[in-house]
C-alpha cells in the first residue's frame, strides 16, 4: 500500500529478495540464484520496471545471482 501511496516501487524487488535470502540464510545456506516471476492484472510499464530494477538492486546486495525470471499479464480475476 504504502509503494502505491508514494509510487515508488522499487522497494518491492528489493524486499521481495531480501525476505527470500533470509529465509535461506536463516537455515544455513548460502543463495546462489534468485528467478523472479511477475505477473499481473495489467501491465503497467513504469511499475514492472521498477519493482524488477528493485529485484536486481536485491540481488546485488544479497551477493546474489538473478539467474531467470518471468513476465505475465493474467487478464481478469485469479482466485486461490
């Protein structure tokens, strides 16, 4: 909510990476890779560039190789 507010988005990729490695270091291991799958309801251009720079800067800072990842606009509703 609050990246919605103030429209800044990169902090999303950079939490998104830093929630995954700590889950990962926490049990003793070190990341080697991070693949990333982004998908959305509608695809707005300046917000996806922004949250997958975020996702890269992640990387950077986890020492931490972005090795693939994904792009996908999901037309309507998705329920789990």
């Amino acid at each position: 909510m609050l990246a919605f507010e103030t429209g800044i988005y990169d902090t999303i990729g950079i939490d998104l990476v830093a929630m995954s490695v700590n889950d990962i270091v926490t049990s003793g291991a070190k990341p080697l890779g991070f693949t990333d799958y982004f998908a959305t309801g509608h695809l707005d251009v300046d917000v996806a560039e922004q949250v997958i720079k975020g996702i890269v800067e992640g990387c950077k800072q986890s020492d931490c190789a972005l090795s693939g990842g994904e792009s996908l606009t999901i037309q309507g509703s998705c329920f789990l």
